[in-house]
C-alpha cells in the first residue's frame, strides 16, 4: 500500500512539473523557407502535379492508339432450326426462275481466331497526339502559373504578419509612454497640479492601447494560421516570422515573358492543332488488318456425329475515305476560326494591359519609396516632439492637450510609415509579377 501510494505521488509529481513546463518557443520562419515549404507541402499544387500525370498518361493513352491491336474471339453456335436458303431448280435440272427451300449447316457451330489490326496511317489519331503533346505542355505552364500565385499569396501574408507586428511593436511603445504620462499625472494629481479629469484621459488611453494591442495579436494570430495553411503545414503547431523587413527589392527587374502570356499561347498552338486535325478529318484512314483462327462443325445425330475444324485465314487493308458528312466537319472548322482569332485579340489585350499595369506598378513603387523614406523622418521628428513635450510638461510649460496632441502626431506619423511600407511591398510585388521574375 505504501509503495503505492509513493508511486501515485511521484506521477502526481511528474504531471504537475510536466504541465508547468514553459512552451516551447515558436520557430521563426524566414520569407524563403515559407515559400520552399509552400512548394512541397501546397496541397492546391500537389492536385495540380497529379493533373500534369493525368496529362502524361493522356498523351501515352493517344500514342498508344497508332500501335497494332491484337484480339482473341470465340463463339459458339448451336442451331436448333437450321438457317433456310433459295437454291435454283436448274441447278438440279429443273425449270429456271424456280427456287426451292434447302437448310443447309449442321447445328453445332464453333468459331476462334485471332485477329490484328494496325493504323498505317489515320489523321485524326496523329492530330490527337500532337494535341496532347500541346496539352501536357498547357499543364506544365499551368503548375508554374499555380507556384507564382502560391509564391505571391505566402509573400502577400508574410508581409501582412510583418506589418503587424510592427504595429504591435509601435503600440507597445506607445503604451510605455502612456503609462509614463498615466505616472507623472497621478503625481501631479497628488501635488494638486492636476484634475482626475486628466487621470482620467490618459487612463482611457492606456486602456484604448491595450485593447489595440490585443486586436493586433488576435489579426496576427489569424494571418499566420492562414500563412500555415497556405504553406500545407499543419496548425497546431506555432511559428513566428522574421520582422526585419529585408532591404533586398530590387529598384528594376528585367522583363521575361510572363506565365499567363505563355499560357495563351499554348492555348493558341492547341487551337491551331485541333483545326488542322478537322481539315485533315476528310482525307482517307488506311488500316492494315488479318484474321487467322479455325471453323468447326458439328453434327450430333447417329449414326453419322461428327465434330470437325478447318483453319481459316485472310488479311487486308481497309481504306476509309468520308464523303459528306451533312458540313458537320466545316461548322467545326468554322468555330476553331473564331476561336483562334479571339486567342489572338486577347493575346494583344493581355500585352497591352501587362505594359500598362507595369508602368503603373513602377510609379507605385517609386511614389511608394519616397513615402517610406519621409514617413521615417517624420516618425523620427515626431518623437523628438513627444520628447520635448513631456519635459516641458514636467517643467510646467506644456499642458496635458500638448501631450496628447503630441502623442496623436507620433501616432500618425508610425501609421503613415506602416502604409508607405504596405503600398511599397506591394507595389514590389505586383511589379515582379507583372514582369516575369516574380518566382526568381
């Protein structure tokens, strides 16, 4: 009993350290390792690598079909009313124009043979592979497309996780002095230099930047879950960014051809092979085929039963050559036309909008810039404000309302510097997209 006893202790022991263990702490994830894990783990571009073998094992299904075929039949008959045909009357000496009713047959009939047949040549079936050939490539393109997107949706949250914890950060700031003040009034108070009235403002403050940070943790928290589920890692673990924000934009990126262009273009080459095959739909199919097995009959009527095979063979080539087919093939033409010409407009469309959005992106970025470095002068001259203003507030000089004139102008100018970075990330981002190295 007392061995079972110091055995319940040392568990409950166990236990009660186990649970007061610090967490561990949340690994920091830099920009780089989100988007290789994002490439591996994406669950969206698993479903995409599954859809280019779809298209790998498509073209092989199509080039598979120019092979020879190879068929094993067997039947078996049994007639219990053997078939009738006319036999002439001449043939035994009778009157010509006279026919009579003859069975002939036995009533067991058994057939096996094996038959190959082998396109020599079938414009349809060479039009299909070189459209799967065009179809794999669409799909590659198309994985490209999806990690470009992935790589602009984990780069899009990892700013947004970024940006807030420097608003975290700033407001954390923000509520230090605030509780600076929230001291020196509640001293002055006590002096009766000062109202509870204006205790009473900078509490409300403090509580408002409380509550603002903790608005900010819970937005964080939210951004990082789905920067976990866009990466495909589970949830339940914790992560953590890198808040430096790395100064490694680029101010000019060389334009490559985009993804979206490339894709239309393939459509367009996919398009032009699909209207070749329907012109070449009308030219004759020539097919090579041969049939080798054995017949055999039956009889199973004594005296005379019997149950006998004859081999049977032949081979041929078979021409297919269509002679109308009620325009069906010219109306299917017709529609690739159009299809093809409206490939073509919105090829033009999508280089004239990828010139204009650049250019756009671009003065974004350099409006963007300049932003980022004023806004950070301001945030610089804006706290040498609230410094001085709190000193003149502790010699007597400034009043409570300068304080917080004070501390809203600092407030905005961190604001100012935060959406400057925003629109300049952004604007970065949008401008590598646009011009190709986005995934570079």
């Amino acid at each position: 009993m007392l061995v079972n006893t110091y055995k319940l202790f040392i568990l409950l022991g166990s236990f009660i350290l186990w649970i007061n263990l610090p967490s561990a702490p949340a690994q920091v994830w830099s920009l780089q390792q989100c988007i290789d894990t994002a490439l591996v783990y994406n669950k969206g571009l698993h479903i995409q690598r599954n859809n280019i073998e779809i298209s790998n094992q498509k073209r092989r299904e199509v080039k598979n079909q120019l092979m020879p075929k190879l068929n094993v039949n067997a039947d078996y008959r049994y007639f219990p009313e053997l078939p009738y045909q006319l036999m002439p009357m001449s043939v035994f000496g009778g009157q010509d124009g006279k026919f009579k009713e003859v069975q002939f047959g036995v009533p067991h009939n058994i057939n096996a043979n094996i038959q190959l047949s082998a396109p020599l040549y079938n414009p349809q079936v060479h039009g299909a592979v070189q459209a799967t050939d065009i179809a794999t490539s669409l799909s590659n393109l198309q994985m490209k497309k999806n990690e470009e997107q992935v790589y602009f949706d984990i780069s899009n949250l990892y700013y947004n996780a970024q940006i807030l914890t420097h608003q975290i950060q700033f407001a954390d700031s923000n509520l230090s002095n605030t509780n600076r003040l929230l001291k020196n009034m509640q001293l002055l108070q006590q002096q009766l230099l000062a109202t509870g009235t204006d205790v009473n403002k900078v509490a409300l403050q403090a509580d408002q930047l409380t509550t603002q940070i903790e608005l900010l943790k819970s937005k964080k928290d939210q951004v990082l879950l789905a920067l976990q589920f866009a990466m495909g890692i589970s949830t339940s673990s914790r992560i953590e960014i890198n808040p430096d924000i790395e100064d490694t934009i680029i101010d000019d990126y060389i334009p490559k051809p985009i993804i979206h262009l490339q894709v239309i273009k393939a459509q367009n080459r996919l398009l032009k092979s699909d209207l070749s095959t329907l012109k070449k739909s009308s030219y004759p199919s020539v097919a090579l085929f041969g049939t080798y097995g054995t017949n055999g009959f039956g009889y199973d009527k004594s005296p005379n039963g019997f149950l006998k095979f004859h081999p049977m063979s032949f081979a041929g080539i078979q021409i297919t050559y269509p002679l109308f087919d009620g325009n069906v093939l010219r109306r299917k033409r017709n529609q690739k036309e159009i299809e093809l010409k409206n490939n073509e407009l919105q090829q033009q469309l999508i280089v004239e909008q990828n010139s204009m959005e650049t250019e756009n992106a671009a003065n974004q970025k350099r409006v963007a810039q300049q932003s980022v470095k004023s806004s950070a002068r301001q945030i610089k001259q804006a706290q040498s404000i609230y410094d001085q203003t709190i000193m003149r507030q502790k010699e007597g000089i400034a009043t409570l309302n300068d304080v917080l004139m004070a501390d809203a102008s600092l407030r905005e100018a961190q604001q100012n510097y935060l959406t400057a970075i925003i629109s300049y990330l952004k604007a970065d981002l949008e401008l590598k997209k646009l011009t190709g190295n986005l995934s570079n």
